[in-house]
C-alpha cells in the first residue's frame, strides 16, 4: 500500500482525475486528495485567454480556484493548455522544501490528465475535441455532398420551367407574379445547396500557392454588391508571402469570414483587414483552433465593429457544429472555414473583445507557400562535327 504523501501515492491517485463528476464540488474533493495524496501544502488552478503559459510561471495571477499563496521558493508550477486556452496548475510545498526533477515529471502528467478532467470543465468552460469534431464535419460533408447534387437536379428543372413558363403567360398577371417567386426561391435554393458543395470540397487540400490580397480584392467586389452600408479597410504587409493554399478555398475562408463580419453590423460600419507574417510557438499554434503548427505562418486578421458575441453563444461556437443564430441560415459557414483550414494545416481563433470596445476579431494562419525551386539552366549542347575520312 502507498504511503500518503510520497510519489507511489500520487501516481495511484491519478485515475481519479479522469472519472470525477464535472462539478466544482467534485474539483474541490479532487483537488484535496491529490494534495494529500502528493504531499503537497496547497494546489491552485490560474486561468485565462490572453496570457501565456511562462507569463503565468513568471508572475502568476488570475487565480480562479484555490489558494494564492506563491513563494517561488516553494511553489512548481504547470502549464495547462488544452485547444483555445492558457493556464496554469500550481502547486506549493513547505518551505525550505526541495523540488527533484521526479515532482517535475510529476506535476507535468498531473496537468496532462487535469486538462481531459470532467470536473475541471466546469471551470474552464468546454474545451474542444478537435478529432471528435473533424469526424463529425466529415460525416456531414459526405451526407451534404450527395444532398447538393440531388438538390442541384431538382432546382435546375424548377428554374428552367420557370423561366420558360414566364415569357407566356401576360405581362402582370398574377400568375407571373407566381412564376417570378417560384424562380426567386429556386435561386435562394440555389445558394444553400452551393454552401452544401463547399462543405463537401473543403475537406481536400489544395496547397497551390495563393495570394491574400488577391482573394481579398475578389471578395471586396462581392462585399460591396451585398453590403454596400459596409467599408473595408485592409492593411497587408508589402512582402506577404503567399499562402499554402489555392486561390479557390482561400477566397472561400474570406469570403465567409467577411460575411459574418458585415451581417454584425446590419446598420454598416467598417471591416478591417490585416495580414502579416509571424512565428507560432508551440503554445500559439494550440490556442488557434485546426491543425496548425509551430512555424512561420501568414496571419489574417479579421475584425468587425459590431456587437460582439455574446458569452453563450461563444460557448457554442464550433463546440456544436452548424450553430448559428442567424434567421435563415445554417451554420455552414464556419464549418467550412474550420475544415479548409485544418486541411490546409492552418488554424482560427476568435478573440474575446475587451468590455470597454465593440466588435469580434478573428485571426486565421495559414502556413506560407513553399518557395519555388529556381530552374536550373542548362547548358546548350554543342553539336556534333562529323570526322573527315
């Protein structure tokens, strides 16, 4: 039997960590007996979106559960990263104790198993699944793909027998009135199953280099037909690099971020646009949500001046795929977003708005395109000169 207090006793109190209740009563038992259980002093969790994990280990603060007590004399620290968030598990001995690398290790797997913890959720908020949530998208994307062509066929005969029944029936009549409505709904038909075909492609990658202030001239042309209450304002970086994915999905991922942006500010207002390049660590690339990595990266910034999103909503944000609060629509649009990027190993993150501004800002990276391979010349052959006999 482990003695209480000693490494043997902590390890075999790990499992718990994983079959707690999500409740904050539940954390709070969970926490005592893994202080018992380590031989610890206290433990106490630091939580928020902005900070970095060395930023808490250097000055901790933000402590949302569990004692403040910090002396780096005896106090170790962890980082808890889970998809989206940054924070940090302290834990405190008494003084004049030593830390071993054995506690290191220790604490460092304590963390691992407290970041897939029910109980700590309910502190945390969700935490996402990115496997869980790339299946479910891919299932859905097979389903629509096949729904998309069926309604293609069906709304291509409504339309083509509406628009050939127009021209014969008189000028005014209630009856072309009909005739015009069954052929405008067709066309709104039309769009829905478009965003159909979009989540059935975005899955594929299409790494041909593609230029951002390209894709987003494309857009702006269509913003401002949609829109027109809506200004655009862009600041892109004079040497951005091209990006690692095709002109088409990356005018799609503009495209659907721009929309969101603008139908915010139903009375208009102004979109900015940025666009540079930056170096993701290993902390970064996990807070951006998809499949990106540590490296170099073009980041686009897309930023809004409208309400911002409400805390609820945000919580359902890609936790529940297809959500939307929007009359009429479907929740594809930042399903589409999410699964281009994470085929073309690039991520999202939607900040959370300070309380004294207004508005949603969205950063999305995307790996830069592969620089191309100079040719190599070759040398012109000399021609042959025939022997003389």
């Amino acid at each position: 039997m482990s003695t209480p207090g000693s490494l043997s006793a902590g390890l075999a109190y790990l499992p718990r960590l994983l079959d707690a209740c999500p409740d904050v009563a539940a954390f709070d038992d969970l926490v005592t007996g893994l202080v018992r259980a380590a031989g610890w002093h206290s433990a106490s969790v630091t939580w928020a979106e902005s900070p970095r994990p060395a930023d808490f280990l250097a000055r901790p603060d933000g402590v949302i559960h569990g004692p403040h007590t910090f002396d780096p004399d005896n106090t170790l620290g962890n980082a808890l990263t889970p998809p989206g968030c940054a924070g940090a598990f302290w834990v405190a001995r008494e003084p004049l104790t030593q830390w071993t690398d054995d506690d290191s290790h220790f604490l460092e797997l304590t963390a691992r198993l407290l970041e897939r913890s029910p109980a700590l959720s309910v502190l945390l908020g969700p935490t996402l699944d990115p496997e869980r949530l790339s299946q479910r998208l891919a299932d859905a994307a097979v389903i629509a793909g096949r729904m998309a062509h069926e309604f293609d066929n069906i709304l291509t005969g409504v339309i083509g027998f509406s628009d050939l029944s127009l021209p014969l029936l008189p000028a005014g009549s209630q009856a072309a009135k009909y005739s015009g409505e069954i052929s405008k709904a067709s066309q709104r038909g039309v769009l829905f199953t478009q965003q159909l075909h979009e989540l059935s492609r975005s899955g594929y990658a299409k790494p041909q280099p593609g230029s951002v202030p390209v894709a987003l001239a494309t857009q702006a042309t269509r913003l401002a037909a949609v829109a027109p209450a809506v200004e655009l304002a862009s600041d892109i970086a004079p040497d951005l690099a091209g990006v690692a994915m095709e002109a088409g999905p990356l005018g799609v991922v503009l495209g659907h971020l721009l929309a969101n942006a603008a139908e915010a500010m139903p009375a208009g207002g102004r979109i900015h646009v940025a666009a540079d390049m930056i170096d993701l660590d290993e902390f970064e690339a996990v807070r951006h949500l998809g499949a990106a990595r540590p490296g170099r990266h073009v980041r686009l910034t897309v930023r809004d001046a409208g309400s911002g999103i409400k805390p609820e909503v945000r919580a359902k944000l890609f936790h529940e795929p297809f959500f939307t609060t929007k009359v009429r629509h479907r929740g594809l649009g930042l399903a589409v977003v999410y699964r281009s990027l994470c085929a073309h190993r690039g991520g999202i993150r939607i900040e959370q708005t300070p309380a004294a501004e207004a508005g949603t800002t969205v950063r999305v990276v995307l790996p830069p395109a592969a620089p191309r391979t100079p040719a190599t010349p070759v040398a012109p052959r000399t021609p042959a000169i025939p022997l003389r006999k």
